[in-house]
C-alpha cells in the first residue's frame, strides 16, 4: 500500500511539475504575441482560444487580399507573370498571355518558361533581375514562335517593354508593356517631321538665294539686317537637312552599310580639319593618343559624320585655349555585348574611341533619360558662343573604369604624332592636328544646336552595332565613349 501511494505522489508530482511548465510557456506565449489584456482577468486558456480566433480572421484577411490582388493583376491592362527559382511559370494574367501568345496555360502544373515562350529576352531578364536582387528594365522585339511543329504558323512580332522583379525564395516576377502603339506613334511623328522638312527646303532655298542677292545690293546701314537674316536662314536649312538626314537614317536602319576599309586616325584628321576654322578662332588643339594606323570596317561618309558631331559639340562647350583630346584603342570582349550585334561578337576585337572636351562636364541636374532623343538640348538657352557642359546620354552604362583613360601628354603621343607630322609639316614632339594637310577635307555645316546631332551619331552608331556611352572625366570635361566592332558581320 505504501509503495502504491509513493508511486501516485510521484505521478500527480510530475503532472504537476508538467503543467505548470506548460502554463509559463502559454504565459511567455501570450506576453510574445501580446494577447493578455490586463482589463480582462482571463485564464490562459481563454487567452489562448481567442489567439486562435483572431489568428482564424487574420488568415481569411490575407486570403482576401491576396485573391482583390489577383482579380486586380487579371484586370490591368499590362502583362504580368511569375516564375519560381527554376524558371517554372507559376501565374501569368491574361494580358500576358495575350502578349506572349501563351496557349492552354494551367497554374496547377507550373511548366518551364523557356518551353511555352521562346523569348531569349525575356529569360535573361529574369536571369539578371535574380542575379542582380533588383528591378531590371529591358526592351526587345517579341516574334512569337509556333510551339507546334506540325502546325506552324507566321505570327506578328511586336516591341515589348519588361520590368524584372526579384521576390523571396528566387522567384521574380515581370511586368510586360506592349510598346506598338508608342513605336506607332513615333513612327507617326518621325514621318510627319520628314515631310515638313521636305516642304520647307525649297522655300528656305530661295530666301537663301535672295538673301545672298541682296547682301552686296544693299547700304551699310541695311547690310547688317540682310546679314543677320542670312544667318538665321542657313541655320534653318542645316536644321532641315540634318531632319531628313535623321529620317534617312531611321529608314535605312536595317539597309547593309556601304562598308569600306577606314583607317581610323586619317578619318579623325580629316574630320578635325573640317573644324579648323571653327576651332582656330578658340585656340583650341586636339590631342590625339592612339595607333598611328588601324583599320575597321564601316561606312566612311556616316563615321566620319560621327566625328564631326562629336567635335563639333566638343569645341562648341570647350574652354577657349583647351585642348581636345581623342584617345583609340583596340579592346576585346566589350562588355556589355549587344544582343543584336554580330554572331562573333564575343570574340572579335572592337575599336573603342574616347572624346574629352574641354569644358566643364556633364551639369548634375541634366536628364539624363531623354539627351539622345531629337530635339533635346540640356539647356535651351545656350547659344553656340557659350561655354558650359553639354549633353549627351547611353541607354548602357559605360563599362571603362576612369583609370584606364590618363590626359594625353607628348610622350604618350610621341608614337603618333611620328606618323601624322610629315603629313602636316610638324615636329613629332607636337601632338595636335591644326595645321593644313593633304588629306581630303569635307565641306562642313556647322550644326543647327537644336539637338538632332546626338540623335544622328546614336543612330549610325547603332547602325554599325556599336555602343555609345557618356560621362564626366575625373579630369574634367565631357567624355564620349564609341565602341565599334573592328570588322562588321
């Protein structure tokens, strides 16, 4: 009997022993999750069954929520789509279906992206957005793809905008814009802008011709008057032809290239002697670092209207008694490559030319989203004599480190400058191009200032898959990134 109440106290001991341990965690519990209310005195288990109560009305909240959200993401009239961290498609809205033409799409059995949309785009989107842990931003030209092979059929491309969103767990959500009707409406306004061009020129033509007529007709006291409509009249023709040779551009982007054999150093002397009268009255020298001979493969008449531009730009905002300074070097594997360059680019060399002007560098406040679009002028109030930052922009960031370009000196010149200077009876100790030379100068048009030089160099540029990027020098002044593939595919 003595062991059987020994044996019960011991029981009843440990039961007491295991509640009241269990009673200080429902206790620590209540404290962590702030459930007691110290004007109800109620017991722990009170307290407890309305944690579960409200945790019950906290889930159907969310579970609300969450399907408001999905009934508003069906309904936006953008894409949307998720994948998991294996590139599985999890939730795609209709607009996204309806812009990647995804046929019989089931959420319950996620599928691999890559199989129902063959867009290469669109998965190194995904791929850098969770590479990168943050929103990434690419736009492509979608052409769908048959994914039935026994019924092939010819669907319609059409541009596209995406918007990569890292989420928990690897999976990134993208939102997809249909971009048509802007690339409609562009087309629209480059057609339209064409065709007043084209209108304007011959009357500007012949107010030209009269003006020039009445320039020498006319007393003193006019003469200035007659002179200074003149100059407004070939500023308005300049400005009209660089709007048709924009527009040319623009129709002949996807025309082959008059591709020569261009000796790159001849074609920057060439192009700076166009300028010299203009750079003359500025006591401004280019200063010229590089091989004394490289050849590319390109359009001469369009690269050496690259050179122009840029120049142009650079003595416009340089400082009188500076130089400008052109620094070429031959690289390899650019990074980064564009996706619609050539097949090789990956291995062939590229020639990557450097301009620095003189002048004060890029203003902070400028917007640098809409430089290279036409018209844009970082500050419409400038006119061609002043001096200040200009504006110029790249849809890339630049990838040269700023310590890999140093200020020209005459012994980092010495090698060139051998080269150029019999060619313009100069010393080799002197590492500039201002002096007349047998190479043939091209007739030059100063610019019009309304913006459109920047669009024209963005444009053949592109034309020959290149890049063009801009910055501030760390020594000062604006400096110009061009990358161009040494041979065109």
């Amino acid at each position: 009997m003595f062991l059987f109440f020994l044996g019960l106290s011991i029981g009843l001991l440990a039961l007491l022993l295991y509640r009241a341990r269990l009673m200080a965690k429902l206790a620590q519990l209540t404290r962590a999750y702030q459930l007691s209310d110290p004007n109800l005195n109620l017991s722990l288990t009170s307290q407890i069954t309305r944690m579960m109560q409200r945790s019950h009305v906290r889930c159907d909240r969310l579970r609300q929520n969450v399907t408001d959200l999905q009934h508003i993401i069906d309904a936006l009239p953008i894409g949307y789509l998720q994948v998991d961290d294996e590139n599985q498609l999890t939730w795609c809205n209709p607009q996204a279906l309806q812009l990647l033409e995804i046929e019989n799409f089931d959420s319950s059995s996620p599928r691999l992206l890559l199989e129902i949309v063959r867009s290469y785009d669109l998965d190194a989107l995904i791929d850098r957005a969770r590479h990168k842990q943050k929103s990434c931003m690419r736009e492509w030209v979608f052409n769908p793809v048959s994914v039935d092979v026994a019924n092939v059929q010819v669907k319609q491309s059409r541009p596209l905008r995406g918007y990569a969103f890292p989420l928990q767990e690897d999976c990134v959500a993208v939102i997809l814009e249909n971009r048509e009707e802007a690339t409609l409406l562009a087309q629209q306004r480059d057609r339209w802008t064409s065709d007043v061009a084209h209108e304007l020129r011959t009357p500007l033509t012949s107010i030209r011709l009269v003006a020039e007529m009445l320039q020498y007709r006319v007393d003193e006291d006019s003469r200035q008057w007659v002179d200074r409509l003149l100059k407004e009249v070939i500023r308005l023709s300049t400005l009209v032809q660089e709007i048709l040779d924009l527009s040319q551009l623009e129709a002949s982007k996807n025309r082959p290239l008059k591709l020569s054999r261009i000796d790159l150093p001849q074609l920057i002397q060439s192009a700076w002697l166009s300028l010299e009268p203009i750079s003359r009255t500025k006591g401004i020298d280019l200063r010229y670092q590089g091989p004394e001979r490289l050849i590319l493969e390109g359009d001469e008449n369009r690269l050496h209207r690259v050179l122009i531009n840029l120049l142009d730009n650079g003595i416009k905002y340089t400082i009188p008694d500076r130089p400008i300074r052109i620094t070429v070097n031959v690289i390899q594997n650019p990074v980064p490559t564009p996706t619609w360059g050539p097949a090789n680019a990956t291995t062939m060399p590229w020639v990557q030319v450097d301009i620095i002007d003189g002048g004060l560098g890029f203003p902070a406040e400028i917007d640098l989203s809409v430089v290279f679009e036409r018209f844009y002028r970082a500050d419409p109030s400038r006119t061609r004599q002043s001096v200040g930052p200009h504006g110029l922009y790249s849809a890339q960031p630049s990838t040269l480190q700023p310590s890999t370009l140093q200020p020209s000196t005459p012994s980092s010149l010495s090698s060139a400058s051998e080269a150029i200077a019999p060619t313009l009876g100069q010393s080799s100790n002197t590492p500039s191009y201002s002096s007349p030379s047998r190479l043939e100068v091209q007739p030059f048009q100063p610019s019009s200032g309304s913006g459109l030089g920047l669009a024209i160099v963005r444009q053949i540029v592109e034309m020959h898959h290149g890049t063009v990027t801009a910055q501030n020098h760390p020594d000062g002044g604006a400096w110009i990134q061009i990358k161009l593939p040494q041979k065109q595919s």
